[in-house]
C-alpha cells in the first residue's frame, strides 16, 4: 500500500493526486501540516515539503518531480499506452518541461505566494508566520497569474494534449491551474478577462512581467 | 555537436558543465545573459533561465534537471557504470532528491541570490533591474548559507558518494557548494567557521531557519 503525505491545498499535492488517479493507484492519505515540523516527517523529507510517497520496503520518494519519475518507473512498463511519462524521448524532453514550468515556475510566481497568503496563513500559529494575509505578496502573484493563463490558454489553443499526442503528466500537471480551485479566490473577474487575451505575442517569448522571488529572512 | 546556452556564473548551466565533464561530451558554448531576453533564446526556452542544451533533430532541452534526464537517457546505457544516474529504483530516488536539494532549495535560498546581487547585477543595465546589491538579500541568504553547508557537511561525513556507492548526479550537483566559487564571495570567516559546526542535529530535521522567498513585483 502506498502512502502519501500531502496537504489538501498544496498543489504539488494535488499533481500527485492526479496523477496517482490516471494511474489508478490507491493511496493511503496523511494530511501535512508542514508548518508543525513534525520530527517523523521531517526524517522522510528534510526539506518538509509536501507530498511524499512511502512504500514498504523503499526510501521515502519527496517531491512532485521525484514522484512522477518513481510512479513511471515502477509503474509505467507494465501501463503501456496509458503510462504518463511518454517513451520518445523530445516527448519527455516537453513533459518535464511543462512539468517543471508548472510545478517550479508557475509555483514560485502564482500558485506558492497564493496558496500561502489565503489558505495557510489561516490555519498556521502565529508562531510559524501565520497571520492576515500579505496583500503586496497576493497583487505581484495576480499580476503573474494574467500572464501564466494567458500561456496556458496559448497551450490550450495550440496543442490537444500539450504534449506529445496523448495523456501526460504534461496534462495532469496544467489541469489544475485550468479548474476553480482554491488559489483561484485571488482574482477577480478583471483578472480572468484579461487572461483570455491573445497570447501569441507572449509564447513567442515576450513574457516579461514575471516578479522575481526575493528572499527575506525567515520570520517563523 | 551539442550546444550549450549558459552563462560562467549560473550555479545550474555549472552543474550540466560538470556533467557534461564526467561523461565526456564535448560542446559548443554559447554565453547567454538572461536578462537581455534574446528573441532566440527565448523561443528555445520560453521561461527565459539557462542552461538549455540543443542538438540536431531534437527539441531545446532546458533547466539543469530535464538535462540530467535528457543526458542520461540518450548516453547513459552506453555508459554503463559511468551513468550519473544510478539503475537501481531507491539510490535513483536519492540522487534526484539531492538535484533537487542544491538546484531548487539551495539555489532559491543560496546561490540564487547571492549570484545575482553580487555577480549580475553588476552585468544588468539598471532598466533590467541591474545596480547596487541589495544588502537585504545577502544578509538573508549568507544566513541560510550556514545551515545548507552544516547539512553538506554531515553528507560528506556519512557518506562516500553522497548518494549510492559511486559517482552519480547527486555527488556533481553538490560537489559546487564545496568548492570556492564566485558566489562564496558572500561569505566570511565567521560564516566557513559556523559551517563547521555538528549538523547531527540539523540534519535529523531541525532545519528551521531558511529564509522564506517572498514575492515582489518585477522592477524592470
């Protein structure tokens, strides 16, 4: 039985629930709170991130992107056609590519500062940098979510299964940003028309906009 | 011929110069500054980050771990012992943790920062967000730099190769912490010295004081 480590609003979580999904892989769920540093947890993945996968025998898999090649790994030959890690190799090349855009950029520039700033902060002690959200952090990651949805809908327009002729974790990984899902409560109708505009502009490379993450110290 | 787009002081495009080392593949170099946002460059890897490696026949292949990936799978069978990519399913989970430790935590927390306060900075024109280093940020990521070297400190001392029981990926992407590089700069004497301490604790999970990337609007 595989067990998975995740938090209902972490949307790397939520990629790997998809994807165990497609797959058809029955998982046990344990709920996360990273913020509560959890000794056990923190053993698993010393980044204490979520999600991660625990199977007997084996060390504990951390990470969306880590997860993805394991399930394909111990999963994939025998699920043929339906595996979602293709087997030509420019096909993998543009589904870890949008894997990476989605669960790495698109994160750090929309989905983290939001899922953040409206959920977590809500649930976290004060203690842990819980608190009102940071309405500066929430305006740069909407202002970044005009120019991500005007890409994904360049994607939408341009490709049936945004990679490769068929399902993919290319797929399973842009789904979500596509549906009305919690960090979606940061725009407002503006946001969304402004999103339907052209974007070819934009995918031929004009994406500039993009607020670069700054670090400040930790305030925990 | 292999191309590579990178730039001497991107902590990635060092990481695939390594590799590239260790398996012994020859290649073109191309410097590219990021912030220029070359059209070519752009179309090759729309997200605008090096490194991004081109051969003939074969889509762009960017970001340091679908290169890993890529690199891997079109030389390493031949390879045999050589791979940097272990066969065996657990020590391949370990090596991709440890690429994704120093390529995305490391690098967002670390060598990120401190790269482009102290190095690019100096290269952008003021309109690309170019100028004086933003104390701020290294004080921050100098900060975080302690407990990053503890933890590579405590890998070094239980293992031999970091990760399995030779050469691989997870040995290359750390091996740049270790060495004097430009990014070090950011350090002194004090910093190397608490990096020395024990980190038995720290790497039983007490990691707790990385700085938290907190986003801003793009200034360009």
């Amino acid at each position: 039985m595989l067990t998975l480590f995740h938090h209902p609003f972490c949307p790397h979580s939520r990629f790997v629930r998809l994807a165990l999904g497609e797959y058809g892989i029955a998982a046990r769920t344990v709920e996360e709170r990273v913020w509560e540093r959890r000794q056990e947890f923190l053993i698993l993945n010393p980044a204490c991130t979520t999600p991660v996968v625990v199977e007997e025998g084996r060390p504990a898999v951390p990470g969306a992107a880590v997860i993805a090649e394991y399930l394909d790994e111990t999963r994939g030959i025998e699920l043929g056609e339906l595996r979602l890690l293709p087997r030509e190799i420019g096909t993998r090349v543009e589904v870890r590519r949008l894997m990476s855009w989605f669960n790495d950029k698109f994160f750090a520039e929309v989905s983290g500062p939001l899922t953040t700033e409206r959920l977590y902060k809500r649930q976290m002690p004060t203690s842990a940098g819980g608190g009102s959200p940071d309405t500066e952090v929430i305006r740069a990651a909407r202002h970044n979510m005009r120019y991500h949805l005007a890409y994904i809908g360049w994607l939408v327009r341009t490709r049936d299964w945004l990679a490769g002729g068929r399902m993919s974790y290319g797929r399973t990984v842009a789904a979500f940003p596509c549906r009305r899902r919690p960090w979606r409560h940061g725009l407002d109708g503006n946001d969304r028309r402004a999103a339907r505009e052209p974007a070819r502009a934009l995918a031929a490379g004009t994406l500039r906009h993009h607020a670069r993450p700054q670090l400040r110290p930790w305030r925990g």
